[in-house]
C-alpha cells in the first residue's frame, strides 16, 4: 500500500531556472528515476553535485518556506513547505529544489497549484530498458554545489506555474541520526536562493533519556567558513541570529525564524547556509536502551569507560598527478595530526601509489614511537604527486602488507582491530581499470582479517566503486566534496574510527520472540558511535525478550545479559512519548525505523550478493518494505501527475479529474436548517484521493477547469458547539430544547470534547490558549481553543491535528496542509474538506461528521487570538455510551421544569402564579438530568462566527450539575489522549 508519512509543519530551498536531467544507465545506491509518460513526472533525486544557476526575473516569488523536524529517539521526521506566487499575468517555470540528507528516505511529495492537488506515487522502479535514441527525461549535472559535507542530495521538481496563481510544495522525508564523536548532527538545510518573507526552521527533539549536550552551531556554509550566521566574520561560536532555544531534561525545542534584514545580513542572495543541531543522551550502563511499541522495538548500544582497543592501521594514499595542489596540501596536514594521536600500542604504516607504489616500511608495520613518528612525517613530507591512479596496485599492496603482518603475529595482536583507510581522488587509469575486477581482488586480500574504509575526494570519483569495496569488507566510505577543507573533513573521519573500543560484536534476542531483526553483527564499535538493532516481535503474549550482548575488548571477552518485560518497556516507552505531548509523529515511530534500518540492510545485502538469486531476494525483500513504507529508494520511484497550462492560462484537467467528472452525478439535497454559506471568492476545494479508484466528486470538492470563481458551497452542521471564550451550545435531540454553559478553563488544559473509544473508537480533546479578558469585565481571562485532535481509532488508528494555521492529517497516508488553501482530500477512513481560512469539514466513516472553524483576527485586540470553534455536524455513528463536555448530551433525556423559590430569588426567567388573594407562588425554570436539578435562566448566543443567533437555556457555574462529574474529569493528560472518562460512570 501507498503510505504518506508528512509529518509535522513545513519549508524549502529553491531555483527558478530549468535544467534536464538525465540518468545514467548503472542503479546507484541513491539514485531516482522518472516515468518517461507525458502526463506524468517524477521527481529527481540526484546526487548533491548539482550547480544552481541564476534566476531570471520572471521567477517566482517565495511567500513562506518552513522546515519542521521533530527528532523521536534519534528517528528524525522533517516536513518542507514552500509557498511560491507567480505575480506575472503569464504562467512560468518554478522549480523547487530542496537539499537532504544522503541517508534519508523521502516519504511524500505533493503540489498545490492554483488550488489544485497534484500528489504523488511511490511504485516499484520497472527494470530499465534502452530505447532509441536514449531519450530520458532527467540527466545529472556534475557541478558542485556550495557545500554539503558529501552527505546532501538535491530533490528537484519544476512545474508550470499560472499567471497570478500560487503553487505550494510539500516534502517529507525520514531518517535515523547516526552518533558519530559523542553526539547526533542534525542538518536543516537553508538556500532558498532569494530572500523570504516568512521563513521558519524548527527542530524538535524528544528523547527517553537525559539529554546531557545540546548545541546549535552557526550557519555552516563552505563558501564562508567565516560567517556565524550573525553576519559577522569575526569566528565569534553562537547560534545563528533569531535562535530560540527551549529545553528539560528529555525535551526541547528550536526555532530559527529570521526576518529579511537579518537574512541580509547572512547572506543577501538567500544561500543561507546549513542549520546544524547536535546533542547527545545519558547512557546506562549495561545492555543498553531499549525501547517497545506496537509491535517492534528497537536497541541502541553504547557502552562507555571502556579500555581503547590497540589497533593496527595501513594508511594508503593516492599521490597521483591530480592530487597536485590543495588536495595533497591538505591531506598531508591531516596525516601529521593523525600521527600526533596515533596511541603507544599503535601499529601502522604508509602506502602511496600513482603509476608506481611506494610502501613506506617494507615488510611490516611499527609500533608508534618518537623516532618512527618522525620519520613518517618525513616521508609523507616528501611525498609529490605524479602519474596515473592504480587503485587495485595500491589496495593489494596495503592489504598484503596487513594480512602477513597479522599472520606473523597472530597471538600478541588478538585483541586488536586492524584497518585500512583507503583514500583516492580519481577513478582506476593505470593496471586493473574493471570495477567488478578491482572489487573482486580487493576482497580475495581482505579476506575478512580486517576492515576497509574508503574516502573519495572531490568530483571525479568513482563513488560506486568505493562504496562496494568498503561495504563488503566491513567499512564505510566517506564522500569529500570539491570545495571542503580536506584537512578538517580526513581528520574528523579518522577521529570516529580511531578509538576502538570493541570488536566481534553479536547481539541476539529471544528466538521465540522475534520475527526478524536488522543487522545484529558488528565487526567493530568505536568511541563515540553506536550499535542500532530494530525487531519485529512475533509472539505478542510472551512478556520476556531475553538480550545478550557479547564482544570482545582489550583484555577480554565480555557478555551482557538481560531479560527485558516487554509490556513494561512498552508502557514506559508509551508513557515517555505522552509527557512529551509529541502528538501525531510518535504513532509507529518504532515500526518505521525498523522499516528504514531493514531497507538499508537489504540495499548493503545486495550490492555484496554474489550470485544473481541472492541479489534478487536482496532485492526483492527491500523493494517489498519500501513500497509499504512508501520510502523512496534505488528499488522505487516516484510518480506525480505534473499540472498542465492551457493556451487560456487555466489548468487543463487531469487524466482522474476528466474521468471523474464523467461519473459524477448530481448529489442529493442535504435535509437541514442549519447551513454556512462560503464567501464567494472562496477558492473551489480540490479532491485527493489516496490508495483508492477515482470515485464520484461531491459537490463540495467538484473542480471545473478554467472556472476562477466558483458557486457558493455551503456546509452543514448543527447547534452543538464549543466556540468562542469558549461558549458550549448543546442541541438535544431527544428534548427538542437547547442548552448552554460556559467553561472556564485554564490555559494549557486540555478537554475531552467528545469520546467514543471503546465503540466508534472517536476521541475528540481541545488545547486552551489564554489571553487577557477585556476592560471591565467580570472575569480575569479569555480561554480559547488552540489545537483540536481528532483521533479514529477504527477500523485502523488515524488522526487529525488542527491549528488555525494548519491541518494535520494522518491515515497511514500523513499530510500537512495549510487552512489558508481549500483542499479536498479522502483517504480509506477519513474525508476532509478544508475551505480557506473559514472552516474545515471532517467524516468519519461516512456517519460521523465535525465542523471546525477557523478564527482569524487581522488587527487582534489585546484579548483576542486566533482560535478554533468545534461544532458536532452529524452523530449518527456515535454511540450511546459517548461522552466528553458535548458527547454526553448526544443521547441524553433532558427535561425543562419549574422549580419553586422565594421573593428574593425573583428575575426575569421566574414566573409568579396568584393563588389566593394575599398568596403569590413564584418559580424559575430549572433543567432535569438525570436525577440532578439546575437552574436555568434563558439566553441568546450567536453561533457560527455570528451568522446566526440561537436562543437557549444557560447553566451557570461552570455547567455545575449540568455537566457529569467536575472540571477537572474533563482535563486530559495529551492532546493524544484517548483514555475512558475519569470516573468510569455517566452518574452524578
């Protein structure tokens, strides 16, 4: 199945000026093809060598551009958001472009232009076959972009934009952090290419345990080293200007909104820079921390205070002629402040190879002495680059170098970690050029004694190459772009692997109660990483995983064990993720890293396959999980339906929207007297469709192309309300009469509006927000609700997250879509009709039907704020046990009666009856329910932001005896909270 993960908020980083692409024949590790129909286009995703160009004035202007992350136990959910408006009469050429992170999976893609949704398909990538002429819709630009580390690619989309018509981009994309040097690195990455009104970057973080390390560095940008993102190039360390930082001990949350003058003073052509966020966490020592929900868990591993582990390295080096100059410059002061660190138990040695091979000392590796340390310094002085590149001569040396250094001393180095770090420039032009040959060798001298790691620096490296020769024999590899300081980039990388700490690492778990795991065997761990495992529980009814860790370090073998309750770590997990009011990106976070992780070791499997069925499983087995966990990756693609511009400048229909039309028939008249109407110049609610055929458009979300101005729609619903200060109105069916309160809440309480779990599986809570009340008023402050949640937990879990600035919807398919824009959109368990900025119409099932307006002040008040009313439009697929603040009155029996009193009690709802000449009998209307009595006084309240005024009977005293229970039985813990009401009953 189709699955949209978009998780919280938005942004983007773009270019108005085309470029083709294309791609190359060969399936890279992250590559992404496009369909080659007309109608239809995929977006590419390149690899970051990609050179922007400069913009013509015709391009269009970016309104807003938000990037929101939201970081769950080092699993990361990014949601980009772009609002572009062509301000010219004619329609042109807009391109979003966006950097991300290497080891990412984008997980949606959707446009909105004109007021149109244009989504998008992640289906299996179909095997490639040549075509005459090589035609191919997308080609790969070589050129380096300003500075990526070597970890950034760029995800790029162009679409026709109409004249004076806005488009707006969203992207979500997943990954996990991965701890290198004692901390996670989180990159946002900012280069909108011009200036932005309303930009907005913002990383949240919720982690299990402390956060012991928090820092957001300045703007990272090659071109400036310089710059801090104050605008200053004094050097001077801080967070870049606008920073705003709030933590506890577990949580916190950043945000960097600068405005125009303070972007101009970074950079006044919007090439920002990169936002980076690191932190790091407590660990306890032992098995490590381990984390359950729904189904799967996942295992991080990383011991500390462990004796360093003697290694024995073999540095082999390119000095081939197109090292000459700053590569060779710069890799030489690298390696002298590597030898300053290489430790006393240390073993190592230099090979350097162009045309010919130099091997340093012959025959054997040294230990790490003064003399030796300075003559190493001499010959990697006097190294001068010249010749060819032989990389298979320089890997077969080095390696038989190692092997019969370890072979000779095979007792004293036992509890040792031997490696190879591997660096070239360039691709094989002297003796064996054959990747698959130069692999083949590299592996057969390898012999799986030790470990390659590889390093690529510039443009003209074979990256493939380098990736298969250090994936299959226990390494990584490292990209370091053209323009990066090579001295800063080699040093760091050998300072995350020059510590080892452990070796012949296996993590295994009850076989009874996993189904199956990722990658549980590690050759080494190094200081400041960590070891990640991610399973599928299998037996649900056992309680007990057992885990047991063995390795080996500098002395000894060592072996943890422990038998973990998986009900308790599932509730701890639960419950951590609810303190932290996370909200919609903690739903299946576990299942979806294990998704991720067991992609990317079905990738790493198949490129180290070495028969044609292995690779196929390999293959299969990924392609299999990234279609279910709609990641975009070498085995998928990407389809979107790209908008078309008629000659007239109106969109032409699309293919679904032409056939559609052709099904729709007129829909019956909606029996009700209660009706908002739209404005006229309400833009017409497009329909979105996930996972489904194309169905009949309703009158609401039917589009015609070309029409600018659309007829009036309106939306049904009833009475039964909570809006306003708040302001409850509560239409009972069953006692044709109409009821109201008031409830003076608490800013930051949270109510139970509606809940129906245990039958309908709806649950519906409300955020209050204060403010100040008004000038002589009789209360001390304003309430209105901020957040509504609606949560569906039937047939399967789906939510809807609404603010006055967004709406969040999540049916496996997750979207996050602006309420500025009227969108139509039906996923398998939901419908939604967003008209802009008026209001937002929510079916469940097709019985159960909610209206929330939006309320939106121009110029506020001091105690007015943007705020939500929630009105109840059809309860039919309610249960009769439903309850919350509105939902106990759905099925209620309310009587209206008269209760007697005294003189003093007399106002204007009592009624006074002459019985006798000098006897006056006086009562006050009074409500029964249940077996409880209330008084009453009749009222008037205006209802759907004032466009209609009801007339009702007010409870006072916070609804006292109205309302089952207290206040404070209706204040939940999370807007996510689900929970059975407080007291169990319904009865005062």
């Amino acid at each position: 199945m189709l699955l949209i993960f978009l998780v919280l908020y938005l942004s983007p980083v773009f270019q108005c000026q085309t470029e083709d692409t294309e791609l190359s024949e060969d399936v890279d590790f992250e590559e992404y093809t496009i369909s080659d129909t007309d109608s239809n286009a995929a977006p590419l995703r390149i690899p970051r060598q990609v050179k922007t160009l400069l913009t013509k004035e015709t391009k269009p202007h970016i309104q807003e551009l938000s990037v929101q992350t939201t970081i769950i136990s080092r699993y990361a959910f990014t949601a980009v958001s772009c609002s572009m408006l062509n301000r010219h009469s004619a329609a042109t050429q807009g391109v979003f472009q966006f950097h991300i992170p290497t080891a990412a999976y984008i997980t949606n893609f959707t446009m909105i232009v004109g007021g149109r949704v244009f989504p998008s398909q992640v289906k299996a990538k179909e095997k490639k076959i040549k075509k005459e002429g090589g035609e191919n819709n997308g080609k790969k630009n070589k050129t380096t972009p300003e500075q990526s580390e070597g970890e950034m690619e760029v995800f790029r989309m162009e679409v026709t934009i109409p004249g004076r018509n806005r488009a707006v981009f969203l992207l979500t994309y997943e990954e996990l952090l991965q701890r290198r040097l004692g901390h996670y690195e989180h990159v946002t990455s900012i280069r909108p290419m011009q200036l932005v009104g309303k930009l907005s970057v913002g990383v949240t973080i919720v982690e299990h345990s402390h956060i012991t390390y928090l820092e957001v560095l300045p703007l990272r940008n090659g071109k400036t080293p310089s710059s801090n993102g104050n605008g200053k190039a004094d050097g001077k360390v801080g967070p870049p200007v606008s920073t705003v930082v709030k933590q506890n001990e577990t949580f916190c949350k950043i945000s960097f909104t600068p405005n125009i003058a303070q972007q101009v003073k970074i950079a006044t052509n919007g090439m920002l820079g990169e936002f980076v966020v690191r932190y790091d966490v407590e660990r306890e020592i032992g098995i490590g921390d381990i984390q359950v929900l729904d189904g799967h868990f996942v295992h991080y591993f990383a011991p500390k205070d462990l004796p360093v582990v003697a290694k024995n390295v073999v540095f082999v080096i390119d000095t081939s002629a197109s090292m000459v100059g700053t590569k060779i410059r710069q890799t030489k002061e690298a390696l002298f402040t590597i030898l300053r660190e290489l430790r006393p138990n240390d073993h190592f040695n230099f090979v350097t190879f162009s045309n010919r091979i130099r091997v340093w000392q012959p025959g054997k590796l040294v230990p790490v002495t003064p003399n030796n340390i300075r003559d190493a310094k001499k010959f990697i002085y006097m190294i001068s680059p010249t010749g060819g590149t032989d990389i298979n001569g320089g890997i077969q040396t080095g390696s038989a170098l190692l092997s019969d250094y370890l072979s000779s001393k095979e007792e004293s180095h036992h509890n040792s970690v031997s490696l190879i770090i591997f660096l070239t420039d360039g691709r094989p032009t002297v003796g064996v050029v054959q990747s698959p040959v130069i692999i083949g060798n590299t592996k057969a001298a390898v012999q799986e004694k030790f470990c390659l790691f590889t390093i690529g620096m510039g443009d003209d490296v074979d990256y493939k190459l380098l990736e298969r020769m250090s994936l299959e024999n226990c390494g990584t590899m490292r990209r370091i772009p053209e323009d990066a300081d090579a001295k800063v980039m080699l040093k760091g990388f050998y300072d995350e692997i020059g510590t080892p700490l452990l070796s012949d690492i296996r993590v295994e778990y009850s076989e009874d109660a996993v189904e199956y795991i990722t990658q549980n065997l590690f050759t080494n761990y190094f200081n400041g990483s960590e070891l990640v495992v991610a399973g599928k529980l299998t037996n649900r009814s056992s309680d007990s995983l057992h885990v047991q860790v063995t390795a080996i370090n500098s002395e000894r073998s060592i072996v943890l064990e422990k038998d973990v309750s998986i009900h308790e770590q599932e509730q701890k997990t639960e419950r951590r993720l609810a303190e932290a009011e996370v909200g919609p990106n903690a739903n299946g976070y576990v299942e979806r890293l294990w998704g991720y992780l067991s992609v990317k070791d079905g990738l790493k499997g198949r490129l180290r396959s070495q028969t044609s069925a292995e690779r196929e499983n390999y293959t299969q087995h990924a392609k299999n999980l990234s279609l279910a966990y709609n990641f975009l990756t070498p085995l998928t693609q990407m389809i979107v339906e790209k908008p078309q511009v008629l000659a007239d400048g109106t969109l032409a229909q699309t293919q679904k929207e032409a056939e559609a039309a052709e099904a729709t028939e007129a829909p019956p008249p909606v029996e009700s007297s209660n009706q908002l109407s739209e404005d006229d110049n309400s833009p017409t609610p497009q329909s979105l469709h996930r996972n489904q055929p194309p169905k009949p458009i309703s009158a609401v979300s039917k589009a015609t192309s070309g029409v600018r101005k659309p007829a009036k729609k309106s939306v049904t619903i009833s009475k039964t309300s909570a809006d306003g200060d708040p302001h409850f109105v509560v239409e009972v069916p069953h006692s044709k009469l109409t009821v109201c309160f008031n409830i003076n809440g608490e800013p930051g309480h949270i109510l139970r509006l509606v809940t129906d779990h245990k039958h309908s599986g709806v649950t519906v809570n409300g955020a209050l927000i204060g403010a100040p009340a008004p000038a002589g008023s009789h209360k001390e402050q304003r309430t209105y609700f901020s957040t509504i949640t609606i949560v569906a937990d039937k047939p399967h879990r789906s939510y809807i997250e609404v603010t006055p600035q967004k709406v969040i919807l999540d049916d496996r398919d997750r979207m996050v879509l602006p309420s500025s824009s009227s969108i139509s959109i039906e996923t398998a368990n939901l419908g939604v009709v967003i008209i802009a900025n008026t209001n937002l119409t929510v079916t469940i099932q097709g019985t159960i039907q909610f209206v929330i307006l939006f309320h939106h002040y121009k110029n506020p008040a001091p105690f007015q704020r943007d705020h939500l009313g929630f009105y109840i439009a059809n309860s039919k697929g309610l249960s009769k046990d439903t309850h919350g603040l509105l939902g106990q009155f759905l099925y209620e029996d309310i009587g209206l009666t008269q209760i007697p009193g005294n003189v003093s009690m007399a106002g204007e709802n009592s009624t006074q009856e002459t019985l006798g000449k000098n006897t006056t009998l006086i009562s006050f209307p009074a409500l029964k329910v249940k077996d409880r009595t209330v008084t009453v006084i009749k009222k008037s309240r205006r209802i759907y932001s004032g466009k209609q005024t009801v007339d009702c009977w007010f409870a006072k005293n916070n609804a006292a005896k109205l309302i089952d229970g207290q206040y404070d039985d209706y204040v939940v813990s999370h807007l996510f909270d689900t929970g059975d009401w407080a007291n169990g009953t319904y009865t005062h």
